[in-house]
C-alpha cells in the first residue's frame, strides 16, 4: 500500500464517494464502533457494471466476508480484494439491499435492528444522491449493489433474519485493493436503533496510492 492521497469523513445522512485506480486502496474506518456503511461501487468507465453480493458470494463460497475476500460486479469481473479487516467473523453482510424511506415509513420499528422515523431518508435514497452528484442516473442503482460494512446480519439454523447489534470497534477498519478503475458512493447509515449501535456516527475513508 502506497502514501495517502486523500481523506474523507462522512457524518451520518452523509454520501461520500470517491474514484479508485486499479491498484489503489480504500480504507473504511469506523471511527466511534458498531457504524453501518451501505456502499456501492461501479465500473468507472461503465457505470451500469456493478458489485453484485449474490454473485460474489457464489464465487467466495462464503456470506461472510473478510481478508482475502473478492467481490465481483454482475458481469463477473474482479473489482475488489479485501486486503485487511480488523473485525471480527461476520462482522459485514454482503448480500445487497438497502433500507429506504418507503421502508422506513411503511415498517419502522416492527424490523429488528431499526427503529422508524417518518420522512428519514434511507440510504438507498442517500446512495441515488451520491450517484447524481458524480453525474450518474439513480436509475443506474442496482440493490444487489448494496455491501453492508460494519453491519451484522442474524441468519440462525431456526430461520430467524434479522438486524443485530454491530460488531465493529472504535478504529475498526477494512481495506479494498480495487481491481479495476472503481467509483465508489456510500451512505453513512443514519436509521436509528440496534444497525447503528446506540446512535448514527461518523465514518471516514482514505485512498492510498500504489506502492
């Protein structure tokens, strides 16, 4: 991993996003803890090519995952390689989807791990943001683009689902080597309850050059 070129905080409610080369890395730090980080990421140069968890998974073999884990976009193409993950096992899902505001208002409380707030816009909402400011259609949005970093899924023998307390630490972090010239928007997730620990936080990104 080269120096540090350049870095982002991104409060909750919050759409950073940045362009990778190949070669570069993204590190995603958790600064306060148990912070969720809906984040998508698109071909450059073809925006509609895209992270797909389903596919990713089926590649890795795995719904969990952590350092050395690759993700593939719909087209089966090498877009990311988790280099270093400093949480604990099944501390990320991978499988997409975002919450929303239609979710938010219809549901609320009545999901585990989130608590509603009529007109609190969702990530997938903040994450079309993203996408307009970098020129891009929120139509282009897929949701299996959705990677949930810091973000813990209960998915028991029983067939219980559902959102559970985060398992990150203050200063936790992941790094993604991107594989091919990347855009990256994300959504510093600010529904309230379990998802977020006790309350919505910062999240900060930083890109280091190649070596």
């Amino acid at each position: 991993m080269g120096p540090l070129i350049d870095t982002i905080v991104g409060n909750p409610g919050d759409y950073p996003s940045g362009k990778l080369r190949k070669g570069q890395t993204l590190r995603i730090i958790d600064l306060d803890g148990q912070q969720c980080a809906d984040f998508s990421s698109f071909n450059l140069h073809n925006p509609v090519e895209q992270y797909n968890g389903p596919l990713s998974q089926a590649i890795n073999s795995s719904f969990q995952f952590t350092t050395g884990s690759e993700f593939y976009t719909d087209r089966g193409n090498l877009m990311w390689t988790m280099m270093a993950d400093t949480c604990p096992t099944a501390a990320h899902y991978s499988g997409g989807g975002f919450c929303s505001n239609a979710m938010n208002d219809a549901v609320g409380s009545d999901i585990h791990g989130v608590t509603g707030s009529p007109g609190r816009r969702g990530c997938r909402e903040t994450i079309e943001l993203g996408l307009e400011a970098n020129g891009i259609s929120p139509r282009a949005l897929d949701s299996l683009s959705c990677f949930n970093f810091f973000m813990t899924i209960g998915n028991d023998p029983d067939g219980i689902y559902e959102i559970r307390v985060g398992k990150s630490k203050p200063g936790d972090y992941v790094d993604l080597r991107a594989e091919m010239d990347i855009l990256w928007v994300c959504s510093c997730c600010q529904f309230l309850g379990p998802v977020n620990g006790t309350a919505p936080s910062p999240l900060k990104f930083e890109t280091y050059d190649v070596t």
